[in-house]
C-alpha cells in the first residue's frame, strides 16, 4: 500500500497536528505502508522559515523512514486575514507545483488534512494526477469555525469556502474526522458522505511518567516545592479563550503558592502579556515553546493541566490534543470544554474537574477545591492514564486505520 499525506504543518516543526500525522505515519510504516509526506518548508510558529530550509523551493528528506517532500510556503506570524490566506494560498499553488514536477510515482491514497481547507484543491487535483483514492481529514470544521470566531466576516467569501468544503467532501472517497462531533457534523449534513472517526491519541511510551525524568524545570523558573502549578501548553491563539485564566489568577492572586503557566507562542500572546502586565500579575508566567522532547519532563514537574476553549457550540465536538499527554503523564486535567472533551474525559474518565468555558469564578471555584484537598490531583491523574491507555492508544488507532484501507482497497 502507498500513501501520500499532504499536510501544510509537519516536524520539524512542534504543535498538534505535527505530532498526529507523523506518529500516525510512523506506525503505518510499519503496518508496511510506503508512507510520504508532501508538506511546507516548516516556520511554524515562529512565522519564518527555519535556518537549514530557507531559500529553497523544493526539498526531499528522509525522516525516519518517511519519504518527505517540501515545498515553498509564504511564511508569515502577522494576524492579517490578508497575509494568512497568503499563507495558505501560497502552499496550495507550491505544493501541486512541485510535487506533480518531483514526485514520480502513483499510490492508493492521497490523505489531505483540514485545515487549511484550501489544500484541498490541490491534494484533490494531485490525487486524479497519481491515480489514487481522496481522503479528506478534518480536525477541524472549517469555515465553520473560522465564521463562529469571527475570524473571517465576509458572506462571499464565506460562501465560497462553504462550496469549496462541500466538493472536497463529495470528491472524497472517505472523510475522516478527529471528533465524533466532527464526525455527526458532517454526517448531519452530507449524509451521502462516507466518514470514519480517526482520534487523535497518545504515544503511551513516549508519555509514561514512571520513566520520565525531572530536570529541575520548578527550579529553574524559581517555582517552590510546594507551589501548585496550573499549566496551559498550547496555542495561544482566538480560540482557547485564554483571557479566563488571567482573570482567575487575578481574583486568586493572594493564593500565593498557586501560579498559571501559559506556554506556547500564537497570535494573542502579545495581548495577554498586555494583560497581565495591566493587572499586575506574579502569579502569572509566560513560557516559549519548547521540543516535544522537552515535553515530558515539563508536563511531569507540573501539578494540574489547563484545558480551556471558548464557550462555542462549535467546539462542543473538540478535543483539544494536549488531553491525551496531560492524561498519559498522569496530571490531573483541569477542563474548561464542553460537549464531547467533558463527556468522556470528566464523566466518563474520571480525568479531573470541569468549569464552564470563559467563566473565571467557575476555573477560581474548582482551584479552591483543589487547594482544599489536593490529593485529587494523584487520584485524577491515574484516572486519566487508565482512560487514554484503554481509548486513546496511538498504536490501536494505526492498526484500526490501516485495516479500513485495506477494505477500501478491495
């Protein structure tokens, strides 16, 4: 079998949707899928192009086992709708230049992941090109959630988006979704559609706290031993509706042995630095991306795991991906997501506490019961691991997907 995954986001750059397609990648490989990957020259989030890839148009790489090719990209870190769809546009056009110049084979498959919507375009026209079948993968329902963040105002374009989404679903052979709320949606609508519910999960190895060491991370950021550490690692960007963690740490300032870590890079850190800076925050420390690497030991050296989204239906069906890592390294979630992530993550996994999205005294109410008793943090966390092992093991996720293609195959 012969795969080829079009993706604008890939290592190695660091975030969500990296990880997913190459672990997804790699267990396929060794399923016995001759796996390549046609993605961008990586900038992501720094919006520039990293030193060993700049000035080049076109590049192949092997990346354990995978067969790797990049092409160019308009790389950009502005907020300007203009320059974003830039962005976007400008690997749409690269990505079908150079892989229908460089790549000279046919495969079975031509997976495209959503967003950006607009690769469609051209994974379609490159999947007619090396004969194989379209898979579209959503993980995340755009334009839909680009119009509900008010990201994007304009109704023509917004309707063409709309007509662009609902092609590429019919051109499809199969169209996989991260959520089952993803999954219902497109259901709902298209009912024609064939989908298949492919999660997002967890490298239980990789993220096994029994065999992570900790390298002095509280220490070195002047935390004590006896601080409960609330972290956010992650985007930080329209849609997590950050702004609720400054305002807890805000009504929760004379707690001084609590502190919020927000770490990551996005295009509202500017504001919260702004924010905290206006409301005098010490309680508040703001982090840089760091490697997957590094990953392990940070999120073992925390206490409780920040989890926020804003109050949109739209993300009723989210699940936002550091859940699975959170839960795997046995840390105490902290859930501020409705619908599908409280579902089985609260209710059903027994994986921490929730409070209502963008309502900082529902987050500071459910703190205060953590400082009161804190032995809910190990009891949660070992709740949690026992959840993503039973439902989220990337390993499971492959062997399930790989068997689909093959009755896709026959």
């Amino acid at each position: 079998m012969k795969l080829l995954i079009i993706t604008q986001y890939f290592p190695p750059e660091v975030g969500a949707p990296q990880n997913r397609l190459f672990e997804l990648s790699q267990r396929l490989l060794k399923e016995g899928v001759d796996v390549h990957i046609l993605t961008a020259m990586p900038n992501y989030p720094v919006g520039e192009v990293f030193d060993s890839y700049q000035n080049k148009s076109y590049l192949f790489e092997e990346m354990k086992g995978l067969k790797v090719h990049r092409s160019g990209i308009y790389a950009t870190s502005s907020k300007s709708i203009v320059k974003r769809l830039r962005n976007y546009f400008s690997f749409v056009f690269s990505s079908y230049r150079k892989g229908r110049a460089n790549i000279k084979e046919n495969f079975d498959f031509v997976l495209c992941e959503s967003p950006p919507l607009f690769l469609g375009i051209s994974a379609y026209r490159l999947s007619k090109r090396f004969k194989a079948r379209f898979i579209f993968n959503v993980s995340d329902l755009w334009p839909e959630s680009a119009e509900e963040l008010g990201l994007v105002k304009n109704k023509f374009f917004l309707n063409l988006a709309y007509r662009l989404e609902r092609i590429l679903y019919r051109k499809s052979v199969l169209v996989t979704g991260q959520t089952q709320g993803i999954i219902k949606s497109i259901n709902d609508r298209y009912p024609k559609v064939k989908t298949y519910w492919l999660p997002n999960g967890v490298d239980l190895n990789y993220f096994d706290p029994d065999n992570v060491k900790v390298k002095g991370w509280r220490e070195k950021h002047g935390f004590e031993s006896g601080d409960i550490i609330l972290l956010y690692a992650g985007i930080i960007g329209h849609a997590q509706g950050l702004e609720v963690i400054l305002k807890a740490a805000d009504i929760l300032r004379d707690q001084k042995h609590v502190k919020f870590v927000l770490l990551g890079s996005g295009p509202l850190k500017e504001d919260l630095l702004e924010m905290r800076s206006t409301l005098k925050l010490d309680n508040v420390k703001f982090l840089d991306v760091v490697t997957k690497k590094e990953m392990p030991s940070i999120i073992k050296s925390i206490d409780v795991a920040l989890v926020p989204l804003k109050k949109l239906d739209l993300f009723k069906g989210a699940i936002p991906s550091k859940i699975f890592e959170n839960c795997a390294m046995k840390k105490m979630l902290l859930l501020g997501v409705e619908g599908e992530a409280k579902e089985l993550f609260i209710d059903k996994g027994n994986a921490g506490l929730f409070f209502i999205p963008e309502d900082e005294l529902s987050m500071v109410n459910q703190i205060k019961k953590i400082i009161e008793n804190p032995d809910m943090i190990d009891k949660f966390g070992v709740s949690g691991r026992e959840f993503v092992n039973e439902n989220f093991n990337r390993d499971k996720i492959a062997q399930d997907f790989y068997m689909h293609l093959k009755t896709l195959l026959n």
